[in-house]
C-alpha cells in the first residue's frame, strides 16, 4: 500500500513562521508569506533567497514559512493551497478570467 504524504494545514504553516529557515536537500518550497499573522501570499521556488528579494521590493511581510516538497506535487499544492486561502497578493486563474470579463468582486485585489 502506497503512502500517501501528508501536508500542514495553514495553522501549522503560521506556527512554523519564524526568522530562520532551514532547507533540506528538497528541491521545491511552497512558501508562504505573512504580515502581521495574515496570510498575503502564497509561491514556490527552487530559490528561495532569490525569490523572497524579490517579493522584499513589492511586498509587505514579517514572516516566512516553508513546506518542502518534490516536482510532481509543487504545482498542484501551490494552487491547493492558494484556492483553499485565498491571500490578499495571489491571483488565480479564476480571478484572471473574471477580471478579463470585466467581473470585478468586492474587496478583492486584482
């Protein structure tokens, strides 16, 4: 029987945000920005340094979590995790098909 991998939920990914982070030889991150324990984006990378100076010049947060992981679940958990939490920094293909309609919901950022 086939082991099925189990990933954190968004209380264990916000307990695990903290100053440090320390990388195994994994070679994708989801990872997940906060601010002010507010869940504002959600990404993936193979670089993480790289990809967070980036995110530092257009973005607002004081923590950072992780959840390592391999290439064949990078994309599908990245876009799971992005619909079930929906933050503020994220568009997702709904929400470009929306906005190319003209479809605009309230309070949402585009």
């Amino acid at each position: 029987m086939k082991k099925v991998k189990r990933y954190p939920n968004l209380e264990e990914i916000r307990l695990r945000a903290s100053g440090k982070i320390s990388l195994s030889q994994s070679e994708y991150v989801i990872y997940f920005l906060f601010n002010n324990e507010e869940l504002i984006y959600i990404g993936q990378t193979r670089n993480l340094l790289k990809r967070i100076s980036v995110h530092k010049r257009t973005k607002v947060f004081d923590k950072i979590s992780i959840v390592e992981t391999d290439y064949k679940d990078v994309m599908c958990l990245e876009q799971g995790y992005i619909k079930k939490y929906k933050p503020i920094y994220n568009t997702t293909f709904e929400m470009m098909s929306q906005k190319r309609k003209g479809h605009r919901q309230k309070g949402m950022r585009y």
